[in-house]
C-alpha cells in the first residue's frame, strides 16, 4: 500500500534509472528462473498502470495483476489462488527490493526445491536490546538472530497449508518464513545479500538512486 512512503504513489510504479522498481526486480527473476507463471499483487488504484507495464515489459510478459488485500499476508494468500495449477515451488518477494541478484534468487529456489522452503538471511552486526516504554530491559544475544529478506520460497503445498491454517487460527505474521514455522515446516536459511535493500520510504529511494549514479560513475555497489 506504500503507506510508509506516503500512500498516495506506489513506490515499485517510480523511477529508478531509468526504469520502474519492479521491473528492477522482475528482470532478475526473469533472468534467473526464465518465464515462469507471475502474479503481481496491487492496490485498485494502480492495477491498471501494471497490466500496461506487463505488456510492454519482457520480464513481466503474461504476468497476472490482481488487487491485493489489506496486508501482506492477505496479498500473498489472494496472489497463491490466482497461480494457475501444477506449481512445484512459489517465491514470494517485495517488489520494493529492486537490487534482488540473479544468484540470490536462483539460491532461494533451488534450497526450496531441495529442502522444502527457503529465505535469505543476514547475520545482525549492530547490539540488540529489548525496551520497554523507552527504557532498555535487557540485551539479547544476537548470535542466532538473522535479518530476513525476500525472495521467500517454499513447495506450493506447504505454503498453501500455512496459508489455509493461518486463516482457521487466524494467524498473523509477517513474512512467509513466521507462517510456514508456525505451520510446523523447516525453513533453510540461505545467505542473504547486503545490498537486496527495500525501499521503504523516499529517503530510501533517493539512496537508491545515488547508489546507481555511483556505479554508473565507476564505484562498486
């Protein structure tokens, strides 16, 4: 819904170099995977800017735009019924994360494939400490914590399953990773990447925007 970022534009539709966020990020899938069966989850008033964009762009032709639901989860539960039959593994992936790689994707699918479900993992470098009412409680170790990014991947039945048990329950999580655990499957963490940022807010964007103007200008990203 792009509420962070404003509310009124939604971020994967702006500007990045030259080209749209989430065509930033649909090309590595394309890319990675080749043309497999895409549904890009939106809100009413931007469906009909999409489907222009999936048919005049490669990476997101034959793609199926539909509207999305009040949060993430509900977007991902209404995006798995729009996925035609016989699906063997289903990535899930913030569009707003346009410098997902080619590698990255490929690793999550292919750790889905082998072991059930997968997501990319980063290790914490700051301190953490839990508060409460702006006071700090306690620190907690962060040896075993990870930062989770997408693409999250999972076999089309175990992810249907957290789905379907999260609704009987009515479970929320936030990511694919809570309702699979929470559904009893093993999630394989794969090494995330640094720079799979998500553009949150349009601090976020113009970040992303001089990180290309730096790598157009010679710098590493």
């Amino acid at each position: 819904s792009s509420t962070r970022f404003g509310g009124t534009t939604s971020k994967v539709l702006l500007d990045l170099g030259g080209i749209p966020v989430l065509v930033r990020a649909a090309r590595a899938f394309h890319e990675a995977l080749g043309t497999t069966p895409t549904v890009v989850t939106a809100r009413a008033e931007d469906l009909e800017a999409l489907e222009a964009l999936t048919r005049r762009e490669r990476a997101l032709h034959g793609a199926v735009v539909v509207e999305g639901g009040p949060s993430r989860q509900a977007s991902v539960a209404i995006g798995l019924s729009a996925l035609p039959a016989g699906i063997d593994v289903v990535l899930v992936h913030d569009a707003a994360r346009p410098f997902v790689t080619p590698a990255l994707v490929r690793a999550v699918a292919e750790a889905a494939w082998r072991d059930g479900a997968a997501a990319p993992a980063l290790p914490l470098s700051d301190s953490v400490h839990r508060c409460a009412d702006g006071v700090f409680l306690e620190a907690v170790p962060r040896e075993s914590l990870r930062s989770v990014q997408t693409p999250q991947a999972a076999r089309a039945d175990l992810l249907r399953r957290a789905h379907a048990d999260a609704a009987t329950t009515g479970r929320v999580a936030t990511d694919e990773v809570g309702l699979l655990l929470a559904s009893g499957a093993r999630v394989t963490a794969v090494p995330g990447d640094p720079g799979n940022v998500k553009i949150t807010t349009p601090d976020d964007l113009e970040r992303a925007r001089a990180r290309l103007s730096w790598t157009a200008g010679g710098g590493a990203a």
